[in-house]
C-alpha cells in the first residue's frame, strides 16, 4: 500500500513521536523513497535526525529519572533500615530500663519489708527475766500488724525456751480500741493452748475504760495492777509447783 501523501514529506508528520512515526512509516510498502534507487531528500534526514536525537534526549531523561528514582529507592530502604535499627534499640534499652527500674523497685519493697519486720521486732521485744517466764513491755498503738507479729513471736519463743508464763506489760499503752483489744485475749488464749499462763499488767485506768466501754471481756485473763505484781505472782506459782 502507498501513501496518498508521502509521510516523510508531509509536515504534519512533525509533531508525531518516533514510535508513531515508524508505525506509520511501516505501514507504506511502496514508499519511493525507501528504495535504493531513489534518494532521500537532506530535509527528511535532517527531520529523522532531529527525532533520533529527541528521542534519544528523552531516554536519557527518561534514565536519569529512573536512576534518580532508583537512588532515591535505596536511599529510603537505608533510612528505613536505620529507623528500624534505632526503634529496635530503643525497644532493647526500654525493655534494660524497665526491667532495671522492676528490680530496684522489688528490692526496695524487699528491704522495707526487712525493716519493717525489724521495726516491729524491736516493737515487740520480748525478754526472759529468769527462766519460764518471759516478759512483753508493750509501747505506742497495738496495730494488727503489730499483734500478728507479736503473737507469732511469743508463741515461737514459748515453745523454744519452755516458758511457763507470759507477762504482757501495757505501762506504755494509752490507747486501746475494740482490735487490738479482742487481740490480746487472742494472744492469751493462744498462751493458754500451749500450757503456759498469761498475765496482763500496768493497764492505766484510761485504757481499763476504753475496754470496758468496748465490751471486751478480760476477766478470764490474770491482771495485775504492775510488772512487780505480775513477776511475784510467776514466782509464788513457780514455788508452789511440784517438781517432778
């Protein structure tokens, strides 16, 4: 098929792009100036040059383009890379930091319940004035954490030391309320299990009116009005047992 306008000599051939150019170039098999024995005219080399080197132009933006984009690619896998190496680290030193911040803080409870067992052991002291009996000189509030640890101690040292009798000293309590009240019957009753008698003594008469105010009833417990009495109470009852 031939063209009715030749595509190579027809201007509005310009302002197609290569690719269109050659489609339509290829389309005419009887084009004159495709034969060997007809010469092609300089203005349609100089148009083909022309769009050789735009083209080629074009693809040279179009791969710098490329490259640039390219680049630009690796550029932010590597930022990426980097942001996922510092989030990583910050996770690791957070992960130290907490875990550091959880001991300490473990020790720390640690070492206050330490010192609060000290603090309630040095409360509660509790002394052998001679053998079998042992006294509690008791001072400040009777919490129950306080009574808990105290009743826990007497017992254990009642078992050890075979005491027959345990002298609890309130000299040093002024105030009393309806817990910590029901707490020493506890601890005598407890006493009383284990074979061995207990005496309250030096009870002010505040605190004789607090726990009769309270309802609580210790007129089953030996009371003596002080320490002296209670002591020549433990050893008239001592030499008037039997020995075996």
């Amino acid at each position: 098929m031939r063209c009715e306008s030749c595509c190579l000599e027809d201007p509005t051939s310009d302002a197609l792009d290569l690719d269109a150019f050659c489609r339509k170039l290829s389309s005419c098999t009887e084009c004159p100036l495709l034969r060997l024995d007809a010469p092609i005219p300089a203005t349609v080399l100089i148009k083909q040059i022309e769009r050789l080197k735009e083209s080629a132009r074009h693809n040279r933006q179009q791969q710098n383009r490329i490259r640039q984009l390219e680049h630009a690619q690796r550029e932010l896998a590597l930022e990426i890379q980097r942001s996922d190496e510092r989030v990583a680290k910050l996770e690791q030193t957070q992960k130290a930091t907490a875990q550091a911040a959880d001991e300490q803080f473990q020790a720390q409870i640690a070492m206050l319940a330490r010192q609060q067992a000290a603090i309630l052991e040095l409360a509660t002291p509790i002394i052998q004035v001679w053998d079998g009996v042992l006294v509690l000189p008791l001072i400040g509030q009777l919490d129950d954490n306080r009574m808990q640890s105290l009743t826990e101690n007497l017992l254990a040292s009642l078992q050890q030391k075979q005491a027959q009798f345990a002298v609890l000293d309130l000299t040093g309590i002024s105030d009393l309320n309806e817990s910590s009240a029901r707490h020493l019957y506890r601890v005598a009753s407890a006493v009383r299990l284990l074979g061995a008698e207990a005496l309250l003594c030096g009870m002010r008469a505040q605190v004789v009116r607090i726990v009769t105010s309270l309802g609580v009833d210790l007129g089953s417990l030996s009371v003596t009005r002080t320490l002296q009495d209670a002591l020549r109470r433990c050893i008239t009852k001592t030499r008037l047992t039997p020995s075996t």
